[in-house]
C-alpha cells in the first residue's frame, strides 16, 4: 500500500463515502476509484469498507485503524516534501507559463523583465494563447502557470487574483457617448455598432453574456485579435470598442474616449495553477513572486 492509497481512502472518508464526490476532488473516474478499493482489500487480503447495497456507507474496525494511522503517516509525508521543498534550490530552473496575447502588452510588460532580472537562474518559457487553450493546457500539464483574465471555467484550477480593473466602452468625441455623464448603461452600448476582440479572448465571452443577462442583442459590427484596430476604428469611425479600461495606455492615438460600463464589468487577472500539491517549490515561488509584484505596484499606484 503506497501513500497515494492511502491519501485517496481518506478523501473517500472526508466525502462521506460518496464515490462520486470523492472521484471529483481526486481528478479521477468513479470506476477507477472502486477498482482501486477493490484491488487493494483484494491485495492486502482486508476488507475496509462496510458495503450496502452496492454502497459504501461505513468503515470495518480494520478500516477505522487504517484511516487513524494513514492520516499520520499523509502528514508525516506531506511535512517531508515540504522540508525538501525549502532546502531545495528554489531560485533555478524552468517555469513555463502561459499569458493571454492582451495581458503581457498591458500588465505584464513590465512585470517579465523585473521577473527576469532578479531571478537570473530561473528561464520564463512563455506560451502565448487564449484562455481557454491556457486552461486546457494547465490540465494536460503542458504548462506550470496561466494567466488570464477571471474567471477559469475548470473547477480542477486554482486562482489568485493579482490585478483588478474593469472593461470600458470606447469612442470619439464626435459619438453621443460623450455627452454622458459617467458610466454607460448597458442598454445603450447594446444599440451601437460594436468593435471587439475575437471569440478567443475570455472578456468578449464575458461581455457577450453580460448582453444575454440583459436580454440585449448588440451589432458585433467587427471583432478581432488586435486591440489597436479596435481603437483606431473606435477613433476613425461612428463604433464604439469594448476592451479592458488599461489596455487604452498603451494607444498612440489622442481623439479617444473611454467610460465604465453601468453596471461595473471587472476585468480581474488571475494566476492559475493545476489545484493539486505536485507542483514543485520553483513554480510556487515564481507564482509567489509575481503575487507579490502586483500587490505591491497596485498599492504604490504605478500602474
């Protein structure tokens, strides 16, 4: 019997003997949790658990001193990964992380190179996808991190907020926008001609069911993969742009507008992770780090 074992018929306890609950929170399937019970009691010649019809809805006294011992020896094992975990050198290696395309001209421009520059043995392979595609790739273990904008749509993913603003309606001078005063209802941007990102980016997810909550049914008159030709046809033509309020300080352009939406739509940036305890020391401290960054720049203001 090996420590995963006996971590699984532990979670199979915490859950109330409920297999399909417990199959869940391990990020397994049902058939293969009972195959497990099944080949262990058959291996170790035990029965564990009290069976009712076809159910699970008790522990036999082997069973009960099982779990009393194997939750000591989980914690015992769980202390010796971490002690190894903080001798480790933490501060080399590679970490692949995966940033949506808007996030690192927006926020995270500045933030890599700090990363880089003070942790000069770390190599920051980074993948540049949708958010959708990063989630995927977080779940087949083909990257350490994400970033995106939150929320994920995958249970089995953790997330840290690390920065938050909001989505904002853009215009020229010349649009009747401008004689609003402050935040524009969402009825009316829905009876414009809307530019905005393509079905790939999470807010044009976002935003388009913000619409269907309203039962509004906007012109989708352009949408793309680049934000610049958001504003310059925002700034050009009688459109207006939905993109993220912090996207507009990277523009070149000057005749452009841009006000919150009634009511508020946050654009809030998470740091994600695959919700298991794998992940090694390096990636927990690169997810640490740029936590930190960002709560400290968003307290001083910089952005």
């Amino acid at each position: 019997m090996d420590i995963h074992q006996i971590q699984y018929l532990i979670t199979i306890v915490d859950n109330g003997y409920n297999l399909t609950q417990s199959a869940r929170a391990l990020n397994v399937s049902q058939p293969a949790l009972s195959k497990l019970i099944s080949e262990l009691e058959a291996t170790e010649n035990i029965q564990i658990f009290i069976h009712h019809k076809g159910r699970i809805t008790g522990l036999t006294p082997i069973g009960k001193d099982l779990i009393r011992h194997g939750r000591q020896v989980s914690a015992d094992y769980e202390n010796m990964l971490q002690s190894i975990r903080d001798h480790a050198d933490i501060k080399r290696g590679k970490v692949k992380i995966g940033i949506a395309p808007v996030i690192i001209s927006t926020i995270f421009n500045r933030a890599i190179p700090e990363f880089i520059l003070n942790n000069p043995n770390i190599e920051l392979k980074i993948i540049e996808k949708g958010a959708y595609e990063l989630q995927k790739m977080l779940l087949l273990h083909e990257i350490d991190l994400a970033v995106i904008v939150s929320p994920t749509t995958f249970p089995s993913i953790k997330e840290q907020i690390i920065y938050r603003d909001s989505v904002a309606v853009w215009f020229n001078p010349q649009h009747r926008f401008h004689e609003f005063d402050g935040a524009i209802p969402i009825t009316e941007i829905g009876k414009e001609r809307i530019v905005t990102l393509d079905d790939s980016f999470m807010v044009t997810y976002q935003v388009k069911q913000l619409f269907r909550e309203h039962d509004l049914h906007p012109n989708f008159f352009l949408q793309t993969g680049s934000w610049d030709l958001i504003l310059n046809m925002c700034e050009e033509m009688d459109t207006v742009g939905i993109i993220a309020a912090p996207i507009g300080g990277n523009y070149a352009g000057t005749q452009i507008e841009h006000r919150d939406f009634e009511p508020n739509f946050p654009w809030n940036i998470s740091i994600c992770r695959f919700n298991d305890n794998s992940q090694n020391n390096l990636v927990r401290y690169t997810e640490k780090w740029f936590t930190n960054y960002f709560q400290t720049v968003q307290q001083q203001g910089h952005f």
